[in-house]
C-alpha cells in the first residue's frame, strides 16, 4: 500500500515469510524384492540422521491400503522400493544411494522417473513362403501359414523354419516327403490390406538333416561366388521378358480378337503407345509398383517387339541380391496375374513362326572391365567366353534352342558370337561402352525362364576363370 503522503510503498522493504512446507515421507517396499533388501540400511540410516520415514509393507494389507492410496492420490506408478512423499508427490523410484535419498527426504525435487518400457506382445502376422520346386525348369511354390511373431529388429530372425511335402514339387519320395524351407529374405507384401503384418518370406530348400537339397541352386551360387576372386567386383543387372497369355488357351492375351487369331505383324508393337499396339499395360505398369513397394528394384519396363509381350529390368546389384529379387519379382507379377485372370508365360519361343521369343538378358561388368580405358580386355573376355559356350547354353534355360535361331534379334544357339551394338550375337558391347572405353557387355544367350541363380553360377565361375588364366599369361 502506497502512503498518500510521500507516495512510497510501506510493504516494499517487508519480508514475506515463506510457508514452510509439509512432508510426509513414506518408503514403501516388500520384504520379498532384493532391491527393497539393499534399501532398508540406507532407510534405517537417514532415520537416525533425524528424518521421519514411515515404513509400508505392502505384504500387509492395512499399510498396502494406504500405499495405494497415496500413489493414487499422486499417481506413482513405480514398484517397489518407493520413495514417496505423501504432501508434496515428490517421488523417487527404486533403489536409490543415500545421498539421493537425502535430498528426496529434504524436499528437494527428484526427476521424473523413466518411463517403463512397453513390453512386446507378438503379433498376428501373415507369412507367404516362397520357394523353388525341383523341375527341370523351375517353377514358384508358395504357401502361407499365420504365426504368433514376437516384434524384433530383425525380421528375418523372427520367422521360422517350415516344412512341405517334397514328393508333390518333384523334390522327394512320398515315403520320405518332408523338406525344408529356411527363410533367406524377407519382403513386405504390397498387393494386401494392411490388417496384420503381411510378408513374403524367400525360402531355400534344405533336406531334413541341414543340408541344402540337391534342386538348391541358390546354394550353388553362394558356393561359386565363395570359390570366386571376382564376384565381389561385379554389378549385374538383368533384362526379363514376358508374354501375357490366356490361361485357358495359353495363347498370347488378345490374339483371339484378331482374325484367325493372330494380329498384324511386328513392327508397331515394341515400346508402342495405344490399345492397338500393346496390351494390359494395367499389368506392367502395377507389377513395377508392387515390386518398388516391397523393396525390389525394377529400373524400368516397355513394351516387347510381340503384342502382347513385355520387359522389365532389374536394378544393379551383385549375383546373389538380384537373383534374389528376380524371382520375387517373377513371384509377385505372377500373383497380380492371377488377380487379373491371366497367366505369365517365360516360355522361350511362346509362338512359333515370324515372332520373337522371350529372352532374360544379362548385363554384367566387373572392375576391370569399368576401370580400363581401352576395349582391349573387354574383347578379349568375350573371345574367351567362347570356349564355354556349350556350357553357357546348358545353364541359360530350357527349349532356349527354338528362340536361338539366328533370326529375331537373337544369335545361333550352334555359333558364338559378339560385336558392338549387335542384337544378333550371343555377347553385346553397348555403343556406351564402345564410346568410353569402359563399361558392361550384354549376354543376350539367356531364356526368359532360365533360373538366374544357375546362369549367375556359371557366369561369376567363367569370369573368374579367365581372369585366372589371363594373369598366369601375363
């Protein structure tokens, strides 16, 4: 208040004495907790220091009443031991050293205590695993099973091994069916609501006592690549053809709308835009999506030279990772197929005649062949494929003798060849390579049904090979 005469606050210099504070600390513990046991001599020493420290018992069901009121009233959510004062809700959780507890019991504010971490409940999750059968050309198994998947960091350490019956893939005897699939990678699914967690589950195919089974070809390529000195410095890519057929009739989509059931001839088709030069571009364009959402790469896809035939490449990567992803993206554009009601057809020559056949080109470097600045080894890599050639047939697919026929952009299955820009021989040096004088070469043998980890064996093996033989020479 202001004195009306001199105008000066008479309360100014007055000091405020402070409320003192009331503390009702309580240590609330059970005799059974081991950390309660190390507390109780820190307790019992701050009391004969002077402080007043109630002692509730939680195993006593008169001081446990008043326990839980009091952390009720404060909502202390720690176990037991629990310093709490029952005024003020200043709290220390757990075992604390007395000098902690000494400022907890004069008042001073202790941190908030850590939230508890929630505990991880499994999990509904859907599990698709995918898997090779034992054909001749292979084919892609799937079934699905729904687990109880405890979260972790680790996808693919949380999904176990499973068991099918091998007699029904070619793959065993009725009397000795079972075989095993042991989850290599793991892939989200793109194609399915989100209610659960979906994934497709890439399997090898081992025998009942650990050992990879014989149709395991993916064993074989990580056994080439371990037996290789070059593996680790070549990038690969791969070109996979296709042809959209009519699962009744197994002809290509669209044909039966044409007289006599075959359309013009090619020339319009290849990288055509309109309904009446390419079909079911709905497919392609959805296939590339899924495969990008569930972390496959696919750098691009057109239209094929015959309607109703297609292409998509691969991203760049080593033999193991895009053998992986090919067959997943094989896997899943056979799945949107079955969604669309039609069939994917890899087969090397689907029609016979005046028509191009499906090829899975592959496009390889290693580190000597980007960092050299001439054509000299490069050339010399593809002369000396030749000597493997009949060897290079044998891993690049099956019937791949009807596509290589000399005509339709493909070379003799008979004759090895190769040449700069050439569509018709068995090797391709791209006019990118042969301007920089460095770079990749195309293999364009390959069917569009060969298994990429049998054609990647034989390439990783024939490269390392002659990378050997060229340095005893030199």
């Amino acid at each position: 208040m202001a004195c009306k005469k001199c105008g000066k606050d008479k309360n100014k210099n007055k000091k405020t004495k402070a409320k003192k504070e009331k503390h009702e600390l309580l240590y609330i513990m059970n005799p059974g907790c081991g950390w309660c046991k190390k507390a109780d001599p820190v307790v019992e020493a701050l009391i004969k220091d002077g402080y007043e420290i109630t002692t509730l018992d939680i195993t006593k069901p008169e001081q446990a009443e008043r326990a839980n009121e009091a952390k009720a009233k404060h909502n202390a959510q720690c176990g037991t031991p629990l310093f709490l004062d029952a005024e003020t809700g200043n709290v220390a959780c757990g075992f604390r050293e007395k000098s902690v507890l000494e400022k907890w019991a004069k008042g001073e504010e202790m941190p908030a205590p850590e939230p508890r971490p929630e505990r991880k409940k499994p999990e509904n999750w859907k599990l698709e695993y995918v898997w090779l059968d034992g054909h001749d050309t292979k084919n892609i198994r799937s079934k699905v099973r729904y687990s109880q998947i405890m979260p972790q960091a680790n996808l693919l350490k949380a999904i176990p091994e499973w068991s099918f019956d091998g007699s029904s893939t070619n793959q065993a005897d009725t009397e000795n069916s079972d075989c095993v699939l042991k989850p290599v990678k793991v892939f989200p699914n793109p194609i399915e609501s989100r209610q659960m967690p979906t994934y497709y589950v890439l399997c090898e195919v081992y025998n009942a006592d650990g050992t990879p089974h014989e149709t395991n070809s993916r064993a074989k390529l990580r056994e080439a690549i371990r037996e290789s000195d070059v593996e680790q410095h070549m990038f690969i890519g791969i070109e996979q053809e296709y042809v959209i057929t009519d699962p009744r009739t197994n002809k290509p989509l669209g044909w039966d709308k044409y007289e006599g059931d075959v359309p013009p001839s090619q020339g319009q088709y290849y990288c055509g835009v309109g309904a009446d030069t390419n079909i079911s571009r709905n497919l392609a364009e959805a296939h590339a999506n899924m495969c990008i959402q569930s972390s496959i790469k696919i750098d691009g896809f057109h239209s094929e030279v015959m309607l109703s035939q297609w292409e998509y490449q691969t991203g760049i990567g080593t033999a193991l990772d895009v053998s992986d992803q090919l067959w997943m993206s094989r896997f899943i554009l056979q799945r949107i197929g079955e969604r669309m009601d039609v069939s994917i057809s890899y087969d090397p020559k689907l029609v016979e005649g005046d028509w191009n056949g499906s090829g899975a080109h592959i496009n390889f470097s290693n580190r000597g062949m980007r960092e050299d600045e001439d054509l000299g080894y490069i050339n010399l890599l593809c002369a000396s494929l030749q000597e493997s050639h009949s060897e290079a047939i044998g891993a690049y697919g099956n019937g791949n003798e009807r596509r290589l026929t000399g005509k339709h952009e493909t070379s003799s299955v008979d004759n090895f060849s190769w040449g700069e820009g050439d569509r018709s021989a068995s090797i391709r040096i791209p006019l990118s390579t042969v301007k920089n004088g460095k770079g990749h070469i195309e293999d364009r043998r390959p069917a569009a049904n060969m298994d990429p980890y049998e054609a990647l064996s034989y390439v990783i093996s024939v490269v390392s090979n002659i990378n050997r033989e060229m340095l005893v020479t030199t």
